[in-house]
C-alpha cells in the first residue's frame, strides 16, 4: 500500500519557517474524490460512483480557501474518513460500518470488503499521517500564540441520506456545528449571528454536531477553539454536482466570515 501525505495549503507562497503563522486554520477533510489505484478493487465497482457523488463535501476545499493554512486530505473519505474516531469503541458510526475505514456507503449498503489487515494499513498510510500533521499545525499555533482556531469546513446534502437517520424535509442552509468544550458559546453565537445576517437559515448542531479536535488538545485545552461550517450543498450545486448560480455568494459569504471571525479571534 502506499503511503499517501496530506498536504498543507496557503494562499502565502513563503515557506512555514518563513513566516510566524496566524493562530487560525482550516481542515477540509471530505472533498477530495481521488481513491488510489491499490483501494479501487476493494470497492464494489457499481456503487463506486454514486457514493462520491453523496458523500463527498463537493468544493469545500475552494469554498473555505483564504489565506490561512488550510489542510485538506487529498484522499476520498470513503478510503479513510479522518473525521471518525481511531477506536470504534468511541466512534458511534462504526456500528452501521462507517468508521474511520467504510465497509457500508449513505444507504448502508455493503460498499468495500475490509480485512483487519487491510484496515490496519489503511489507518498506518492515511489516517495516521493525516493527524499527525493536523496535532503539528495545531501545536505551533499555541506555542506562537497562547490559542488556536480551527475552522473545520463540511458540506451537506439537501435531502437526508439513509444513514443519517432523519426523515425531516427541511434543513437549514447552514449548520453550526459546536462543541461543548472548545467552542465557546461566544464563537458558536458569532457564527450564528453572521450567517443569519446574510439571509441564511441557520442552526446549531443541527443537523450535524460538535468540531474536530487533535486528541491530544481534546478537552484537555479550552484555548484550541474549534467550529464546525456544514454548508447546504442545494446552496451551490446540483444533483449531479455542477455548479450553480448561487456559488459566487456562497463563496463570497463564506470568505467574509472566515476574514472576520479570524481578525476577532487574532484580537481576543
């Protein structure tokens, strides 16, 4: 198997050693579509292409572009979802086989044949590196500044899919995902606050929860801050995820908040 690194990306071409970093980050870690040549076969070939198409948080790594270090898996998550626990025992998912390594797709239909071998590599090329960058990221920004934000940037679907569990039919345009330790009640009513000022519908952990944290600042450290942005994907795309009309406002909007949420965290 070989081993695939993630890549860290700013719009400020100067090397890491070459500039003092700001205290914000963004982690995209569902919009890649690439699965590597050695996990195509371990896919059940015709549910491949739908199962992109659902699960993938199409355009996030552009929609959140700005000029912060932004760290996106270069890796579909149905290789390997890096937003999942390691441990099973602790990631609810894993029960409906959706772990960190999928074996079941969005309808919870059998979509990979997974052996813990198998598993074990996929965990050693992908998640673990993956982590390992986003711990060092992290690190830095509380070694320079005392703090980090972390802006953790999904996408999701306008209907519920079947794993989801949720029958409702209306979803808001934008979902606030925060949790209880490291995002503060000020930093979750902010985002709020401004996306409502745009004229989005918008709710808090809703329909998705919480923020992504390494784990070794998870609720350990109240000064790693951390917000979850889910936006509607009817917002920007169609079904069969081209884009719409609504992309440049989606995108604009999007861009103001990470400038202005970042200049009160940078001043806090």
């Amino acid at each position: 198997m070989k081993q695939i690194f993630v890549r860290t990306e700013s719009k400020d071409e100067r090397s890491e050693q070459q500039r003092r970093c700001s205290p914000v980050m963004v982690h995209i870690p569902h919009s890649s579509t690439v699965i590597p040549d050695d996990e195509i076969d371990h896919f059940v070939a015709d549910e491949l292409e739908g199962e992109l198409l659902k699960m993938t948080d199409h355009y996030c790594d552009d929609l959140f572009d700005c000029e912060h270090d932004k760290l996106v898996f270069p890796i579909s998550r149905l290789v390997c979802d890096v937003e999942r626990f390691r441990d099973d025992a602790r990631e609810p998912m894993a029960a409906c086989g959706m772990g960190f390594a999928y074996t079941h797709g969005s309808g919870l239909q059998k979509i990979r044949e997974l052996t813990p071998g198998h598993k074990l590599g996929i965990e050693t090329c992908y998640y673990t590196p993956h982590h390992s960058e986003f711990e060092c990221m992290v690190q830095r920004r509380v070694r320079e500044h005392g703090k980090c934000l972390i802006i953790d940037g999904h996408s999701f679907p306008g209907k519920a899919l079947p794993y989801e569990m949720d029958d409702r039919t209306e979803r808001p345009d934008i979902c606030v995902g925060a949790d209880a330790y490291h995002t503060s009640r000020e930093l979750s009513d902010m985002t709020k606050e401004f996306f409502e000022g745009k004229g989005y519908k918008v709710a808090v952990n809703d329909p998705f929860s919480g923020s992504i944290v390494p784990m070794s600042y998870y609720q350990k450290n109240p000064d790693v801050q951390s917000v979850m942005i889910e936006i509607n994907r009817d917002l920007y795309m169609d079904a069969a995820a081209r884009k719409t009309n609504g992309y440049a406002k989606v995108k604009r909007d999007v861009g103001e908040y990470l400038d202005c949420i970042s200049k009160w965290f940078e001043e806090k």
